[in-house]
C-alpha cells in the first residue's frame, strides 16, 4: 500500500473521510522516509536536480516575493504588493498543491478505471481535474503503464504535460522518451472498453504512437 493510499482505514464512511485527509495531506507529516539511493539513484547524480534541492528555501521565498515586488513596483504601493503577494503567491502556491495532492487523493477513490492494473490498485481518471492538472488526472493508465510519458491515451482525454514533454523532445531538450505503444495500451484495456474507447495519436483519434494530440 502506498504511503499515500486513502484506503488504509477502511471502507467505511468515516475511513474512508479520514483516508482522503491522509492521501490529501496528512501523509505529508510522517517521518516514513524512502531510502534515496535505491529510488532516485538518477536524480541524485544530476548536478541539476541537486542545485534545485539545495536552493528550495530560497526558491520558495523568491517564488512569494517575487510578485509582491512586482506588483508594489507596478502599482507603487503597499496594496499592490499585498494584494499580489496573495493571488501571485499564496494562492497560485496553494492551488498548485491541492490540485497536484488531489491526484494523491480523488484520484484513487472516484471516476472510471478502464485500463487493467494490480489487484486491489483503485487509481482512477477524474476528468474534472484533467486541465488544472495539465493532465495527471489520467491517472489510472500511470498505474498501468508507470513509464509512459503521456497519461491521457484515449479519445477526449487533453494531456497538456505530453504536450509539453513532446515540444522539450523535438528541441533535444528530453530524450529517450517512453511514448505508449498502441499495442499494449489496447491490451490494457478491460473487456467493457474495448471497441469504445481507443488510443490516439497527432491528429487522429485511432490507435497510433501515443504522442501528444496536434
């Protein structure tokens, strides 16, 4: 069971409320730390990432100060660098993490489940989640397939970080990018889906690479 699971007080009303806490934050504030080495062996030998690691403080605080300052100097005033430091900073910050948290928690509890996984994994697509989250509401395929680097494979389904993912490949940016193969998305595919709901690809909405839609 992942540390994150909103499923491990049970199955009842008040489990499952106090579960959702714990997928959406709680988990955030046990001391269960994973051993690094073994699991981000690559980000701990990129020079990049560890720069990143180090300087979070400071990114944090020039990430609230920074719009506060532009807006005082824009507005020449304290209301303009409150009232930016607040839509600018608090807010931008708190969305982003309700909305990333949120994929920790709804999306392993409601909406539909159409690819096959492990037994007794409920990650789930929650297609109201789909834009805020720029696509990692696509979630149940992520169970499926871990390593792809697109989560919305089927015909509707936006996926704006493959988008993404797919423009840092094509300028040498990102390399060795897993796309999802047709063949084994469809034969992912549980039995009431197939012939309904098929992968897509640029510009079309049959079976095709897996790359981002145009």
């Amino acid at each position: 069971m992942s540390p994150h699971s909103p499923w491990r007080f049970g199955e009842s009303v008040g489990g499952l409320a106090k579960g959702l806490f714990h997928a959406h934050v709680g988990w955030l504030f046990n001391r269960e730390l994973s051993n690094r080495e073994r699991f981000a062996p690559d980000l701990l030998a990129d020079p990049a990432t560890r720069r990143v690691d180090r300087l979070f403080p400071l990114l944090v605080v020039v990430s609230l100060l920074g719009p506060a300052a532009m807006g005082g100097l824009l507005t020449w005033s304290w209301s303009g660098a409150l009232t930016a430091l607040f839509w600018g900073g608090l807010v931008r910050i708190a969305l982003l993490h309700h909305v990333t948290w949120s994929i920790n928690s709804v999306c392993h509890v409601y909406g539909e489940r159409p690819f096959a996984v492990r037994q007794g994994d409920r990650a789930s697509n929650f297609w109201p989640l789909a834009v805020l989250s720029f696509g990692e509401s696509w979630h149940n395929l992520h169970h499926a397939e871990p390593t792809s680097a697109r989560h919305g494979v089927l015909r509707g389904q936006l996926d704006m970080s493959a988008r993404v993912i797919w423009l840092l490949e094509k300028t040498g940016a990102a390399w060795a990018v897993r796309w999802p193969k047709p063949e084994r998305i469809t034969a992912k595919l549980l039995g009431l889906e197939r012939g309904r709901a098929k992968p897509v690809r640029p510009g079309r909405s049959t079976a095709g690479s897996g790359r981002p839609e145009r």
